[in-house]
C-alpha cells in the first residue's frame, strides 16, 4: 500500500490490516504517554483546500502521536487564493520534503492526480474529495462498526469483518463522499448495506451499488437495522432545492424522536446510531438521539485518531518509503539487501 | 542449499526454561513484585511458560497475574529499512510494572536492538524498580551494550546463519496454521 486514495479499490486484506492495526493505536490513547516514536523525523502535511474541523485534527493528532512533524496548510490565507495551481502546491511541498500529504479537495478526483503524477514523491492520503470518496471516514465507521458487532457476538475484533451485519445509509447520499466510501468499504467487509433516501437526493447509477435502495425510512427500520447512519444534510453543497422545506425533509428522513422509541418497540435493542458529524440537530437527527446511549459519534470521533495513526504508520513506515529529502540509489538498495545483517525476515528478529 | 541443525529439541527447551525460571526466583529472592513480559511473537509463549513454572515452584504465585506481553514494534530503529510490520497487542499484568522487577523474555537475543526497543517502550508505560532479561537463545553478535541475565543456550553462530526458535504455541512443522505442532530450535546454514 502506497497510498489511501479510496475505499472501492482496497482490498479485503489491507482493510483488515488498517482495523487490526488501528485497534493497537487504540490503544495507546489510554496510556500515560500517548506518543509513539515510530514516524519520528517524518513530515506529514495537512493540505485542506475545503474548511475542516474534526478531519484535519484527527489527522493532526494522529501524526503527532506517532512524533511526525505537521505542517498544516490551508487554502485560505495562503498563495492559492493568489492562483496557485495544484501542480505548483505540490512541487512546494516536495521541495520542503514531505513524506505524506493528507489532502481535502473540492474537486473530486484531486488525490488522485497527486498521486499518479511526479509532482510530489510523498505518501497521498485522502481526506475527502469533492462528492468522491473519504476513505478514513469508512474505516473509522468501520472500525466503531467492528467493535460494536464483535462485542454482541463475545469474539474479539481484531481479524473480523462485518459479515451479516445490517447498515442503514440515511440522507444526503448525493452530495456525500461518506456514504460512497461507506457503500465500497462495507461490501468488501460482508455488511448489507441500505441507502435511504429522497429520490432528489440520490447519484445517477445509484442501482448499480452494491447495496439496495429504500424511499422509507420506517419501512427499512421495521426489517430490522444494526447500525443506522444519519449524513449530514450539505446545505453548501446544494445549488437547487432538493425538499421542499427542512421541516418535512425531518419529518421523513430525520432520525427524530419518535424513530428512537420506535427502535426500541422493534426489539431492535442492539442497534446503534452513527453520524459522521458535523450534526445539524433538528434536521437529519434529533438531539435525543444524538445524545442517546446508541450515539457512537463520539466513539467515532476518538476512533478517528486511531485509524488515521494507523494508515499513517501503514504508509510511512516500511522500506519502500525512505525519507522524501533522501532517495535511496539503485546501488545502495542493493548492497543492503546483500547485506546478511540486515536481512533478517519478521519471524527471525532479534 | 540450506543445512539445517537442531540444536535444541523439545527436552532441552524445557530444561533450559526451568532452569531459567528457578534462576530468576533465586535472583529476585522469591517471587514478590515479579512481572515478566514477552516479546511478541516467541517471547510471549515462553513468558507464559516460565510463568507457570514459577507458579509450581512457588504456589504463591498466579501464573497468569504476572505474566503479560510487550510489542516494541513501533520503538524500533529500523522501521524505515524493513517491510512494514503490523503491531502486536501489549498487555500488561493488572498490577502494572510500576515499582515492580520485569524480566523481559524474549526467543533469540542477536544485535540487542529489538531489547533497545524494549527498554523504550517500558519507560512509556511506567517505572519498573529493575529490568531484567531472559533469553532462550543467545547467539552473539551484539551492537549495542546490552547482555541477557539468563540464557537457555550460548549458541556461537555465523552471522550468515540464521537461528529459528519453533514453538507449539505459534509453529507447526510445515508452517499450516493447523499443522502439527512443534517445539525446537535450529540452525539454517546456506552451503
């Protein structure tokens, strides 16, 4: 794994890698030193072209408790608003060495172009682009997913996958990199996925998804949910009107109230409340179900920071990633590789 | 070709581990404050070993209460010029390591940075009053200034051999997940 640029073409194994590896930084958030020294002397840089709170954090904690240096940069203040292009961006950015770019775009696809060009020679990790994918959103949503399913079935989390369990996709899916990373991630993880939503709300080919489609909220609820997953209505993003007013779009398609107590009138006693946040309460979820015991967005929020230490230390760590400022001869790999001494293999690591 | 020896077989691997256990009561005159952490991967299952050798030789002890296992992966100093490595879980005894005599176990000691690591990733999780360090295997070539306080086998190798320390607990013979289990440890010289 070179880079984490979208969840559709992650493979089964790595996807559990980035799990089992995060539920070990888990871990360390508990201790008394929260830092590891594994990245120390690498440089990550937080490149966010679209305003951020809680990614570029995490992202920023992330790299620092693994003791890499962070440089945030963001669109706003700096020579992007003069015309900088990307291409310009980026070539700065390798000049000061860089060894990882965590990039938020507008455009879709920005990642993308970053990672398959020779502009930069850094690890690309992508934070969410345009309508296209935000592969750490999934995984963290995955991981809270994991821990819950794996702590009702009593096995522990670490190699387990989501087989069988049933994920409900409600809202803005049109407008969400969350719900297509989501669809991507959960189907190579075993889950059945329902995306509901106002037909206005949804993509084109939405039918080819690998997961089913439902116009009622209350309908898909009554088949029985373990895991529901409210998105934000992404009122910057919508250039018409979509429903007519937020007090229906609420009433059909918010998580209200009501909708809570029906969970429990269902049996439904295990199924748990996700919202990748920022929340608009009142709107897509009220704020008793918001803060009911089911909300895990807090839970997510903290498993953020592990799964992001975790496709960090995936990324940067290992030998095909030397630091950015010194790249490694052709002669030099291969006299270390002749090297007896430093050949020694995991199993034999003394 | 690679030759291989066996240089220790199953018998010997546990004389060597009793010995070792009844050699860290003897040092710690007794077993109070007691905690030995492994060393993911083969240093964990010899640690539990030890630990319930300690437990039949003093019937005070509870094997399991003392006993835990430390990863050093992200402590190493060569993570950049290694295939990455995922983590291993650390879990510690519930007592913790503060105040207490760890003894680091660990299957092979070779150039003493995986024990450098080791030492690092104690400090971040507490202050234990001493640290010492057991190893089944001891087979030279050190880099650092670091030695074993006791040792299954001195075991004076060629650098360009490699030693492979196989236990039931992580290894069976043709290497399958639910092979045939085995315990040995063997030197592979290419020829």
């Amino acid at each position: 794994m070179r880079h984490l640029l979208s969840t559709e073409d992650l493979s089964l194994h790595n996807a559990i890698r980035i799990l089992d590896t995060a539920e070990e930084m888990a871990a360390v958030g508990e201790r008394e030193v929260k830092k590891l020294p594994a990245l120390r002397g690498r440089t990550v840089v937080n490149l966010f072209f679209e305003d951020s709170t809680r990614t570029r954090i995490s992202f920023e904690a992330a790299a620092k408790r693994l003791s890499a240096d962070v440089i945030n940069f963001a669109a706003k203040g700096s020579s992007v608003s003069k015309g900088e292009s990307l291409k310009d961006t980026a070539q700065t950015l390798a000049a000061m060495g860089a060894d990882a770019v965590v990039i938020r775009h507008w455009a879709s696809g920005a990642p993308h172009r970053l990672a398959a060009t020779d502009w930069i020679d850094a690890a690309i990790i992508n934070a969410g682009d345009g309508t296209h994918e935000h592969p750490t959103q999934a995984l963290l949503d995955a991981f809270t997913m994991r821990r819950h399913w794996s702590k009702l079935a009593g096995t522990p989390s670490a190699g387990a996958d989501l087989k069988g369990m049933r994920v409900a996709i409600a809202g803005d899916v049109l407008h969400s990199r969350v719900a297509r990373s989501n669809v991507w991630l959960l189907r190579t993880l075993g889950a059945e996925v329902t995306l509901v939503a106002p037909p206005t709300l949804l993509p084109i080919g939405v039918d080819k998804w690998p997961c089913a489609v439902s116009f009622d909220l209350d309908e898909t609820l009554a088949q029985g949910v373990d895991a529901m997953m409210m998105l934000r209505v992404q009122g910057e993003r919508m250039n018409a009107s979509f429903f007519p007013t937020t007090r229906e779009y609420s009433r059909r398609w918010g998580f209200d109230d009501n909708r809570l107590r029906a969970l429990d009138s269902l049996g439904l006693k295990d199924t748990i409340i996700m919202h990748p946040g920022p929340m608009n309460r009142g709107l897509e979820i009220s704020a008793a179900a918001a803060d009911s015991p089911r909300s895990t967005v807090l839970a997510q929020v903290r498993n953020g920071v592990s799964i992001r230490m975790a496709a960090l230390y995936l990324l940067l760590s290992g030998e095909n990633r030397e630091p950015a400022a010194a790249p490694v001869s052709a002669s030099a790999a291969a006299s270390h590789a002749a090297n007896p001494n430093l050949t020694y293999s995991h199993q034999e690591s003394h | 070709m690679v030759l291989t020896r066996v240089v220790l077989n199953q018998a010997d691997i546990d004389r060597a581990l009793t010995r070792i256990a009844h050699e860290i009561l003897e040092a710690n005159k007794g077993s109070q404050d007691l905690v030995l952490l492994g060393i993911p991967r083969r240093g964990y299952p010899l640690a539990v070993r030890l630990a319930a050798k300690i437990a039949a030789a003093d019937p005070t002890v509870d094997a399991a209460a003392i006993v835990g296992q430390l990863d050093v992966t992200m402590f190493r100093d060569d993570l950049s010029h290694q295939p990455t490595r995922p983590p291993y879980p650390t879990q510690l005894p519930r007592t913790g390591i503060d105040n207490k005599v760890v003894v680091l176990i660990d299957d092979v000691l070779y150039s003493g940075r995986t024990i450098r690591a080791a030492l690092d990733a104690i400090i971040d999780l507490g202050r234990p009053r001493i640290v010492r360090l057991a190893v089944l295997i001891d087979r030279g070539h050190r880099e650092l200034p670091i030695r074993a306080d006791h040792v299954g086998k001195n075991l004076p190798t060629s650098s360009s051999e490699k030693v492979r320390v196989r236990l039931e607990e992580t290894d069976s013979v043709d290497g399958a997940p639910d092979g045939v289990r085995i315990n040995e440890v063997v030197i592979e010289a290419t020829a």
